[in-house]
C-alpha cells in the first residue's frame, strides 16, 4: 500500500481547501469555473447519432473514459493551474475516476485538486507518476488516458506508456511567437515573451515583425525588464535561444508563424483580427494586445495544456475529447432491404482476396449464390 504522505485524499485535499484564505478559494473557484463552462460548451459540439442505412439504422454514442490521470508539473514552480485545467477538463467530461499526480504539492496545489473534483493526488513525480498512474497502485486504478505537461522524463515515461493507456500529447519546453507590426507596445512586447522566457530555460519566446524600431525597442524593454524580474536566472537564459525576425510584410510574418506552429501565438497588429483569421498552425492563439496568453494560462476558458516543437500543425490542445470515445453502432432489422449492402461486401470481399468475409456476407443473401451452388455440387 502507498504511505500515507505520498497518496492524499479527497478528504486530504479538502482541508487543504478549507485552510486557504477565503480570497485564495475564491480565485481557484472562479478560475475552475470558466475553464468548466468552455469544457461545457466543447462537450455540447459533439452528441450520439444515428442514420439510415440498408435494412436499418447506424450511429455513434459519445462515451467517457473510465479512469482519467492528470499529471501537473511541480519542480520549479507550483503549478495548480494545470491541475484545474487537466482535472476539470476530465471531470466535465464525466471520467468516473480523476486521479491527479504531482511533486511535493503545495496547500494550494491540493486545493485546486479538490476543486477540480479529483479523487485523490498522489504526491510522486517524474516517471514513476506516469508509471502509477498508467498501471495502478494502491487504490489508484490503471489510468484510460494520461494527460499533463512535464519535464523530458516525463514526457520520456507517456512516450512508453502510449499504447498501454492514450496520451494527449508528448510536450516539450514552452513556446510563444509574437506577431507584431509598428503599432505594437514593446513593453507589452517584451513582457509577454519573458512570461514564457520563465518557465524554463530551454523555452523559446520569438518576435516576428514588420518594423525594424520595434525589435530593437523590445530588445532594450527585455534587459530593461530582467534587470528588476525574479525569475531573471531561468528567464535570461530562454531569451539567449530566443530569436527575432525582420519580414518585409505581414504575409511573410504569416508564413513564418505558420511554419513554426508554435504552442502560443500573439497577434499584435492594427488589424489583428484579419491577421489572426489567415495563420494555420497553432496551439492557442491570443489576437490584440489585451488578449495577453498569460490570461490564457491562467483560465480564461480554453486549455492551457497545448501542443509544441511544431506539432501543431496536426494536433491540437487538451480538451473533453482527450477524454471521450466515439463508438458507431449499427443494425440490420429488415434483411430484404439490406440484399444491396450484402450483395457489395461480397463482391469487395472477393476482390481483395479474403473469402471468409466474402462467405460470411452471403450467409445473409436471402437467395443462395451461385458461388455457393457450385461449392455444394
């Protein structure tokens, strides 16, 4: 069995919950609950459905999974947004099991937990999370799906697990791009990318713009802004391996953008709307300045969990569907109606060589094929 400090409780959770400062719950009970209602809205795009078809009716029913596992990184920083982003998303999603993991939790981490409706968290990291939750132990049961940002061994352990239990995705160090032209704010700029330059020091924060005089304003705010930012040492070394670009137009800054796919992408522009409508790839995408990708992280609605390293360009970020199946149905009742449909599979059948379909379909043809006469002569 799992000692008492590395597995915490619903009830664990709760007092963790009950012990914060009235404004503190207030803040996870309201972040929780926007991230609810978009969950809420993502799950009513999708419903069960059926469909004529020859001799009866075909569909599909949406169905959770049964066990959901959401890690939530823990090293550097607490990160109890990702245990509401993750844990709500699979709770709105009616897993009947939501079991959280994350490293030396802190009370608020717990809190949020318990606010997501977990069923408990296990206070283990790392690999050895992914592996716990993916196979089972103590009273956790073996994840369906496995969900949640981490560092390389974590996304190491998803990549062997994958197959065993689903993933959502194999993240890798965070990424923001900045599209922006000579009306942008370079102090808005520059905040924003060291916003992502923090998390890590592999992050990646990039300016593409069409005006020379911005860069170089957004270069002077970056030092002017490390100088005086805590968390200068993790910062300063992700802006080293940042990058700008100088395009001669918006449409190069497009296909720039769309090249890259990267997790976050701004749009700082006059016209930032129409921008915003012609770039493909991205994870989430924050179009005018206000609409800051930090507001993003911190639970305006949409997942903050979103796809990296330009994988974009064929996936898309954390969501309901992460934790639902579509399953299709369907029912013959009137045999006579369905000769066409049985007639087809056999001839498909044949043609790809594969006779046992081909006499499985004829069992239903209601008037003995010749093929079989000549098989029983």
């Amino acid at each position: 069995m799992l000692r008492a400090r590395t597995f915490l409780s619903k009830d664990d959770c709760e007092a963790a919950y009950r012990a914060l400062p009235k404004d503190q719950q207030g803040l996870l009970d309201r972040t929780a609950a926007r991230i609810r209602t978009f969950a809420e809205a993502q799950l009513a795009s999708v419903s069960s459905t059926e469909i004529d078809i020859p001799g009866g009716r075909a569909g599909h029913t949406i169905a959770p999974v049964n066990a959901a596992g959401c890690y939530a990184p823990g090293g550097r920083y607490p990160l109890p947004s990702s245990v509401l982003m993750t844990a709500v998303t699979a709770r709105t999603a009616g897993c009947g099991e939501v079991w959280v993991a994350s490293p030396r939790p802190s009370e608020v981490t717990m809190a949020a937990a318990y606010v997501a409706g977990a069923d408990g968290l296990l206070a283990i990291g790392g690999a050895q999370a992914i592996a716990a939750l993916a196979y089972g132990v103590g009273g956790v049961p073996p994840c369906d799906v496995i969900v949640g940002p981490g560092n390389m061994w974590v996304t190491a352990a998803k990549s062997l697990v994958a197959g065993v239990c689903a993933i959502d995705m194999l993240a890798g160090p965070s990424e923001v791009l900045v599209i922006a032209d000579a009306t942008a704010n370079a102090k808005v700029i520059a905040a924003d990318l060291l916003a992502q330059a923090e998390h890590d020091t592999e992050a990646r924060p990039i300016l593409v713009s069409t005006d020379e005089q911005l860069i170089t304003d957004v270069n002077a705010e970056l030092q002017e802004q490390l100088a005086i930012l805590p968390t200068a040492p993790v910062a300063r070394e992700a802006v080293k391996k940042g990058f700008a670009v100088l395009t001669s137009n918006v449409d190069e800054a497009i296909a720039i953008s769309d090249r890259v796919g990267p997790e976050h992408l701004e749009i700082q522009t006059a016209d930032h709307d129409a921008v915003a409508r012609r770039c493909s790839n991205y994870g989430g995408l924050f179009v005018g300045q206000i609409a800051a990708e930090v507001l993003g992280d911190y639970g305006a609605g949409p997942n903050h969990v979103l796809p990296t390293g330009g994988t974009s360009k064929y996936s898309g970020g954390l969501s309901v569907f992460n934790f639902i199946r579509i399953r299709t149905w369907m029912r013959i009742d009137d045999a006579a109606s369905s000769q066409g449909l049985v007639e087809d599979s056999v001839q498909l059948a044949r043609l790809e060589g594969l006779e046992g379909h081909a006499r499985a379909a004829e069992c239903r043809l209601l008037d003995e094929p010749a093929s079989k006469k000549a098989r029983t002569m």
